[in-house]
C-alpha cells in the first residue's frame, strides 16, 4: 500500500507533468521544503486546532508568495484542510523523487568534514555523473567524525574516501598479512 505522503506527491507529479512543468515546479517545492525545514514552526501552525482553515490558508498565501506555482500554495492547503500538515516534509521528498525519476536524476549526499564549495560540488557531481551514467544531483552534509576526506551517498551506493574508512582498510590489511 503507497504511503499517503507518496499519494500527495503523485497528484502533484502528475499535475505539473500534464503542464509540463516538471523541473519548475520541482525547483519551487525544493524553496518551500527548505524553508519548512529552516522553520518547523510552519508545519506546527499548519498542524493548528487553534486556527480556522481561513487563517492558515492566508499564512500560506503570505509566508509563500514568492512561490509562483500557485498549484503548490494549493496543495499545502489541501494537505492543511485535511489534517495533514505534518506530512508535509514527507510529501514534498516523495514529490521530488518523483520528479528526479522522471528527470533521470540520481539525488546523492556527499558528507564531508567542512562546507564545500558550489565549484567543488560541481566538480563532484560531474564526476560521479560521468561514472555512473547519470545526471548526480548532491548535497552537502558535514560530518566532523569522517575526520577527513569525503563519503557518497547514492541510494544504495557508497563511495567512501574518508579517512576512517582509508584507516580501516589499512588496519584490515595489516591484519591480514599478519596471518
């Protein structure tokens, strides 16, 4: 049985697909769940008993009117009128796996000890593209235990070019030739 977040982002999909819209309404969710992210209080306001369905549909108008797919304003209120704001961020990941499907985009996180830059991300993502056949669309997530180095996420490949993970192939070799 599909999830109900997975539903919701199907009906958008679909809806931005017939429009052909794919990649604008996609780069117009990314902008609303970024700022849900950076503002979880938004889900909470959504989530209200205390509001009418007036009041937070005015919120989203007001908070996202920068949004210019008025489809998307549109779908956070249904999913607010229905009582399922807090499957929203679920939603708009579902939505964008749907949209980096039918782009033939593959979503990836490089963890590394420090902010990279756009141009080292770039430089990354062409490279893993060029590897794996795909167009490599990746985020940056710091992870201070890597101690160095970077680690690949993409769906269920690894690349790890850490320094925990250099330390521990050479533990393993050490090991092994002194048996």
């Amino acid at each position: 049985m599909e999830s109900l977040p997975k539903r919701y982002a199907q009906a958008l999909y679909s809806l931005a697909a017939e429009k052909g819209q794919v990649e604008k309404y996609q780069e117009e969710a990314k902008k609303v769940y970024l700022s849900l992210k950076e503002n979880p209080g938004m889900v909470h306001l959504l989530s209200s008993y205390f509001l009418t369905q007036e009041e937070k549909d005015k919120a989203i108008d007001n908070v996202y009117s920068s949004v210019k797919e008025e489809d998307i304003r549109t779908f956070l209120k249904i999913i607010s009128k229905n009582g399922r704001a807090y499957t929203v961020l679920a939603f708009l990941r579902e939505f964008d796996k749907e949209c980096n499907e039918a782009l033939g985009i593959s979503a990836g996180i490089v963890y590394s000890t420090e902010a990279l830059t756009a141009a080292q991300m770039a430089e990354i993502a062409e490279a893993i593209s060029k590897k794996e056949g795909i167009k490599a669309e990746l985020t940056n997530e710091i992870d201070k235990s890597l101690l160095g180095g970077l680690k690949i996420v993409m769906g269920d490949k690894v690349y790890d070019a850490s320094l925990v993970a250099a330390l521990a192939n050479l533990k393993s070799s050490i090991i092994q030739g002194g048996k």
